[in-house]
C-alpha cells in the first residue's frame, strides 16, 4: 500500500526534472528507468566524464553544466565520477595482453606533482605497440621516478609479466637505460632509434643559419633504397659535415647512425612507420596538452589515472577500426630467410 510520497531531482540532458517517489511501508520501490538513488542521467555523468577527459578543467566543468542544465554539478562530483572510470582503466592498465606484438613504442612524459609543498617531476611511462593482427593497442602506462635504466628496467618487466610476447622492434628515442633494459628482457628485439630525436640531437651542434641544409642531408640518408646505399650516403654526408667545420655534428653521425638504420631489416612498407617515435610523440602532445591544465598533481596516481583515461579517450574508439599495418609482410620475410638459409 502507499501511504505517501517523496520528490527528488534528476537531472537530465533537457534539464532538471522533479521525481515523485512512492513510499511503501514493507517494501522499497524501484522502475527499470531509472535506478534507485540516482541523480543524475547515465548521459548526463558520461558527458561530464567526457568533458574532463578532453581537457575541461573542473571549474569550467561546474560553469558549462550550469549553462546547459541549470544546475551547477560541484568538483566533487565531478572527482567521484572519475574515480569510477579510473577503476575500470585501472583493471584494463594491468589486464593480460594476449596477442604478440611484433612492433613496440615506448615514450616517457614529465609532469609536475606537488610533494611536500614543493613541485617536482614525475614520470609516466607509455608502451604502444602493433599486434600481428595489424592494429594498434596501448600496452601499458605506469609511473616511473624518472626514466632511467631502473624505471625503464620495471616498465619491461611489467609488461613481459603481462603477457607481451613477439617483440621483435623496440622504437624510441637514445633513453638512459633504455637500450640495456630491452636487451634484459627482450633480448631477440631489435631497437631503432628515432630517426626524428637523432636530428634534433644533432641540429643542437648546429649554428641556426645551416640547420636547414644539415637536415636535408640527413633525410638523405634515410630516404635511401636499402641498408648499404643509407651506409654509404652517411658515410658521404659525415665528410660533408667536416668540411663545413661542424665536427661535432659529424661525430654524432659516425657514432649513432648506425642506431637509425635497424627498420631496413623490416619490410619497406613499414618503413615510413616504424623509423621514428612520431605516432606515440602526437599522443603524448595530447597527454601534455591535457595535464596543462591541472598544473601540478597532487601524487603520481593522480597523474598517472588521467595519463591513462587520455590513452584510451584517444586511442580506444579510431585504433580499433582502422588497421595500421600490414603484418603478413613481416611473416614473408621471415620465410625468405628460412628458405635461404636452406
């Protein structure tokens, strides 16, 4: 029997709406439309969600829901919410990866975080890969204390415990550490670095005015038909470098390029793909672009949560229907050389 009831408020895309609540003495009362103390529309929480996630800042978060519904939804609401979908991209973050991934990116970004009433950096460190399917997957993201060959070294270990199998290309650029680490727990993998970090390496030994002409002799190099012809170009483009005085610059050449030259092994569709950093580099800019607005985080889990829910706010619904590369080039040169060598 009813005896009375109680009206609440849900707010909805149209705006706020006024439920009226029967009250029932033996048992509680529930609709299949809307569930039981909720106050908000599932649309309404998803927006919000989506409104921090692509860089709103919590303030203008309670300004916008104001102007659209009437109703200004706090910074704590807006923090709850989060937290909710921070547990689903916590339990995704450690979930096994179960299909090899023959190309792997790996990148570091530097954010602020507020420790003991000082600012300081902390690490996040993403791993993005190409599975044999031909599409790309985030494979992981963690906090690291800086990236070195100690954090580096439990990023890998981290995603091998995972389950990340058949790496055979590990592109990033010249990190402290990072080239030994690959080596402990990958030692099959061939590591290339990134073509794009190595120029800028090198134009940091350059005058302003000749930047221009030392980086078309360096896309010579790397725009050559096979691994020899790019050898014999550097080879050209170092003496080259001597004579235009900029020896430091030619030595960076000598002692490095070799390091560049790796994707030759891999098919030449790949080519333009796998010789630098640059698709994890556009996401990171992304990542970078989002933390700007929070400024310095109050820990490294706060940090390393909205590096995560950025991740997959970019990557999770265009990664997954488009198909990056083609993998079954990789397995016909593996046949080529198996036939060779009987």
């Amino acid at each position: 029997m009813i005896s009375a009831s109680s009206s609440r408020k849900l707010q909805t895309k149209a705006g706020e709406v006024e439920l009226k609540m029967p009250k029932l003495r033996k048992q509680t009362f529930e609709t299949a439309i809307i569930e039981r103390y909720r106050r908000r529309e599932a649309s309404v929480e998803e927006a919000l969600i989506e409104m921090y996630l692509a860089g709103v800042s919590v303030r203008r978060v309670e300004d916008i829901t104001e102007a659209l519904w009437g109703t200004r939804v706090s910074s704590g609401t807006v923090s709850k919410l989060n937290q909710r979908i921070y547990e689903q991209i916590d339990a995704c973050r450690n979930k096994p990866i179960e299909i090899a991934c023959p190309y792997v990116y790996l990148e570091g970004v530097v954010l602020k975080r507020s420790w003991g009433g000082e600012v300081k950096n902390v690490s996040v460190l993403v791993a993005t890969g190409v599975g044999e399917d031909g599409y790309r997957r985030i494979l992981g993201v963690v906090e690291g204390t800086k990236e070195d060959k100690a954090g580096w070294s439990g990023f890998l270990r981290h995603l091998k415990e995972r389950g990340l199998s058949g790496v055979r290309l590990v592109v990033s650029d010249a990190c402290l550490g990072l080239k030994e680490s690959i080596g402990d727990f990958y030692p099959g993998a061939a590591w290339q670095r990134c073509t794009v970090h190595f120029y800028l390496n090198v134009f940091s030994h350059v005058p302003l005015q000749k930047v221009k002409e030392v980086a078309r002799m360096l896309k010579a190099i790397h725009a050559s038909e096979d691994l020899q012809s790019a050898r014999l170009k550097a080879a050209e483009i170092e003496q080259k470098l001597v004579n235009l005085k900029l020896k430091v610059a030619a030595k960076w050449v000598n002692d490095c390029i070799e390091e560049t030259q790796t994707y030759y092994a891999f098919p030449a569709e790949h080519w333009r793909r796998i010789r630098t950093n640059n698709p994890l580099e556009r996401i990171i800019r992304e990542i970078r672009r989002r933390t700007r607005v929070v400024g310095a985080f109050p820990d490294g889990n706060s940090a390393l949560m909205l590096c995560a829910a950025r991740l997959r706010h970019i990557a999770g619904p265009k990664w997954g229907t488009r198909k990056y590369l083609d993998m079954s080039l990789v397995h016909e040169i593996d046949k080529k050389q198996k036939y060779s060598v009987t």
